[in-house]
C-alpha cells in the first residue's frame, strides 16, 4: 500500500481558508483505492518581495522550505 500527495506546487501564497491545496491518494497495487482532498485551515499572506526571494534562494539550496 501506498499513500501519494498530488499538488501543483509549489503552492504560492496568498491561501483562503478551505481551499484545496492537494489530493492524497491512496494506492494498493498501483491502483487508486482512494482519493482525498487537502483543504488549507487558515488564510495564509502573500510574503514581500525581500521574504520571497529569501524563500526562493532557500528551495534552490535545499530544494525544500
């Protein structure tokens, strides 16, 4: 068995409350058992322009943040 996240990433702020971010799937054999939907819970801001770029030079580094 299997879990998988599906997303179109990476996820760009700003993010309402309840919006679908993701899909996870759960596999058993390299079929799609099941489907569930990823929700944000709070709204997130968009960060400023110097937050940003320290974000993005951060994901090029370590390739996540």
């Amino acid at each position: 068995m299997k879990v998988k996240i599906v997303y179109d990433g990476p996820i760009q702020a700003p993010i309402k409350e309840g919006e679908k971010l993701a899909e996870i799937q759960v596999l058993y054999k390299d079929e799609v058992i099941s489907n569930h939907d990823l929700f944000s819970t709070e709204n997130i801001k968009q960060q400023n322009a110097i937050s940003r770029l320290i974000t993005s030079i951060n994901f090029l580094i370590w390739g996540d943040v």
